[in-house]
C-alpha cells in the first residue's frame, strides 16, 4: 500500500516536502546500527530515540528498517511470530458436538496466542525472503501440555532445543509450517496443523505499524485476512479469526507492555456464528485494566455476512440471537455465560480461560545439523550466539551479513527477471488463506 495513501499532500510542494521528510528519517534510522547500546536503560532510550525519528511516517514496517544487534532479542521472527502459545486449546476445538461449544473453544485458544504479550515485549531477528520455519508440541490426549517454558514469556533463541520429556500414542502433535513469502512488505504464510484430530488454522502475516511519540500501534496489513481455522471432521467448517490491534504503551516510563485495543470477530459461516470481542480502553488510576467484552449471536450469511466486520456490539440487530456473552480481562481472567436454550439464563458463568494460570509451550525443534540452510535458527544462530556472548558489535556484523546476502540475492533474482517463488506455499496467496504445496519440503 502506498504510504501517502491516507494522508495524500493536496500540491507538488506538499509532496516534495513529505518525500523529504520520509527520505531523511529513512537515512537517519539507516545509521541505527551505528548506536552505541550499554546497559537496559540505554537500549530503551536508543529505541525510543529511533523511534521519535519516524513520528508521522504512515508504515514503520514498510521502511529498511535495520537495527543493531542491542536492540535486538535473539528469537527469529517467524519463531516468536506463532499462535500456538497453547497447543491444548487448538486440538479442543472440534470435540464438542455442541455447536456453540466449539465456538467458544475458539475463542479460548484465539485468547490463548495472546499468551506471549502478557510478558516482556520482545523484538525479534526480521525474516529474510524465503526464510522458513518447522517445529511442533507434543499435546497429551486428556489435556495440558508437555515441556512448559516460563510463564507467559516467549523464552526459545535461535540456539534452543527445546525437548519434549513424554512421547508415544497418548500424544497428539501440532505442527508449525511457515515461510517468509515477500520481503517488501515483509509477509509469511503459515499452517498449523493436528492431523490425527483434523484441524488447521492456515493465515498470512503482514503488518503495518506507527509511531505517535507515546505509543506504538501494531495493525494487521493488507495481505492480512485473519486465521482462518477449518475442522475437516465437522464438514469443514471454518472460522474466520481476526486479529486485534496492539498498542505497545509505556515508553515514558520504560516498561514496556502490550494493550489490545479495538474490535476482533471470529465468524463462522456453517454454523452461522458469529463472536464479537471488545477491547476496551478504560483506565484506573492511570493504569490500563485490560478489559473486554463480547457475545456469541446466530447470523444470516446471506444478508449479514458482510456487515459483520463494520458491527461493535452495540450494532448487533436484535434478530441475532445471542447465544452466549463473555467478559473479564483479556490477560488475566475471561468468564463465559451461555444464554440459549431453556432455563440457561440462569446458567452461572464459567472460566473460558484464565491466563494467568498459563505458561507458554515449548515447542520441539530439529537441532542445527538437521535444519535446512533458510530455516530460521540456521539461519541466525551466528548472530544470536554472539549476542548470548553479549559480544554485540560482532553479532551487528554478522547479521549485516545476513542482510547483505538476502540483497545480494534479490540483485541477482532481479538482473534474471526472475520472481521470488516460494518453496511451501502456492504462490497466490491474495485471499489471505495460503494453500500448502504437495512438493513442499517440510521438515518436522
């Protein structure tokens, strides 16, 4: 998308003025790398600084944005870009017979990918053009998970392997398939999968992001169309799962945190439900409560299918039966009250989810000697070991490095005439729903 599209100068002074601005906070955060980065406290100040830099420009994201390996975590993005921090709410979702049910198990593992923004807000490695990513859980059949990292925190570098201790027929496994598909903009396709209980969830990541001088505002891009989980056990039904926006708040007191904000839908047009979730902004003694609010209703796909994603839960026409309301805050505690069918008014509200009872999932990855050349942690594993080491300005080095060569090939693609083409995913991915290659060479 064009980054003047939305606020596009009125003459040709307006333009030039507007290209040259954007021309010199682009060359100004070009030289990032040059930062001098010493202690937690300057990291912080040196973000914040970059950042004051690109107040005003429409898209962070669609800028060369490069970073020294100090304001770096060492986690590839494809990585920590995943929503499987709860593996167990994914394969839960086609158990019930109940309709509804299935609905709100859903809605409780599209709460549960939240899990890792309930922690440290971490900015990890950017994907170079067909950079891929494989890993998978072991999910026990009667519920919980295998191998727990750290509460609510996304732990794994590109130099983890993370092992699950319990294997066998009582497991059901998960898997991540995902590859960097476009690098301006810079967008990944991604499949999860449990075969043995007929679910995926398949989805294009792209985002677009701003900063305001107080906040920065994560949004889904325009290849982005939400996740879109099928259950081929439940005659295919789809739900289509759409993603918050993110506020990243407390720079001026330099601690980070992560507040969703505005409206989300699940929709799911076999059983003709639809989920409204409402992030509310209200404050208490200056501090966010994180609340939200929503209601499970029926809908008609045929006539209100496309007013859906235009309704918050005040528009919600009284033709829809409201089959269920849920309420609570969105990183803690979430409650759920069924509405339909005899006497359930007076139905007591249960736990749908409460995180802070969770811990983000290990995930179980092939070591370094059996990962393919563009599979993220070979990728950045000299990188991130040295960032381990704290031997930061090596590791800037090195991964300049890697930025180089994802140029380099680029060049040499371009002085073809060749397109990228993608080595899992089919290359139209236009409908926001990525379809797996037959040939793609997976390796779990």
């Amino acid at each position: 998308m064009d980054k003047f599209s939305e606020t596009t100068p009125r003459n040709s002074l307006s333009v030039d003025r507007a290209m040259q601005n954007l021309k010199t906070s682009t060359e100004e955060v070009g030289r990032a790398e040059d930062v001098q980065v010493d202690s937690d406290q300057s990291k912080f100040s040196a973000m914040l600084g970059i950042l004051r830099k690109l107040v005003g420009v429409a898209d962070v994201i669609s800028l060369r944005l490069s970073l020294p390996a100090q304001l770096l975590d060492p986690i590839p993005n494809l990585e920590y870009w995943n929503y499987m921090d709860r593996p167990d709410f994914f394969v839960a979702i086609p158990e019930s017979d109940d309709e509804v049910e299935r609905m709100l198990a859903t809605l409780a593992w599209w709460f549960s990918k939240l899990l890792k923004h309930t922690g440290k807000v971490l900015k990890p490695f950017n994907s170079v053009l067909g950079e891929r990513f494989f890993c998978h859980w072991e999910v026990p059949r009667e519920g919980g998970i295998v191998g727990n990292g750290n509460q609510g925190t996304a732990t794994s570098s590109a130099t983890d392997v993370s092992v699950a201790n319990a294997t066998g027929s009582d497991m059901l496994r998960v898997e991540y398939i995902t590859e960097q598909v476009s690098h301006h903009p810079p967008v990944s396709a991604h499949l999860y999968r449990c075969q043995e209980r007929g679910i995926e969830a398949a989805g294009i990541d792209h985002i677009s992001a701003k900063f305001t001088g107080l906040s920065a505002t994560v949004a889904a891009g325009s290849h982005c169309k939400g996740i879109f989980v099928t259950l081929a056990k439940r005659d295919n039904e789809t739900y289509v799962c759409t993603h918050p926006t993110g506020n990243i708040v407390g720079w001026l007191r330099g601690s980070l945190k992560v507040q969703c904000v505005e409206t989300s839908y699940i929709v799911c047009a076999k059983t003709k439900l639809a989920t409204i979730v409402e992030f509310k902004e209200e404050r208490w003694f200056g501090k966010n409560k994180d609340n939200v609010s929503g209601r499970v209703f029926r809908y008609d796909p045929e006539t209100q299918a496309e007013l859906i994603p235009t309704w918050r839960l005040k528009d919600i026409p009284k033709s829809c039966q409201t089959v269920a309301s849920f309420s609570g805050n969105w990183d803690r505690l979430v409650t759920v009250q069924r509405e339909d069918g005899p006497g359930s008014s007076a139905e007591a509200a249960r736990t749908l989810i409460d995180m802070s009872s969770l811990q983000v999932a290990d995930k179980i990855v092939k070591p370094l000697d059996q990962q393919g050349e563009m599979e993220s942690r070979r990728v950045w594993d000299p990188v991130a070991s040295k960032m381990l080491q704290g031997k930061y300005g090596e590791a800037t080095k090195l991964k300049r490095v890697v930025e180089d060569t994802q140029r380099e090939k680029t060049a040499a693609r371009n002085d073809r005439g060749e397109e990228f083409v993608p080595a899992l995913f089919k290359p139209d991915y236009s409908s926001g729903r990525p379809e797996l290659l037959d040939s793609a060479p997976i390796n779990l």
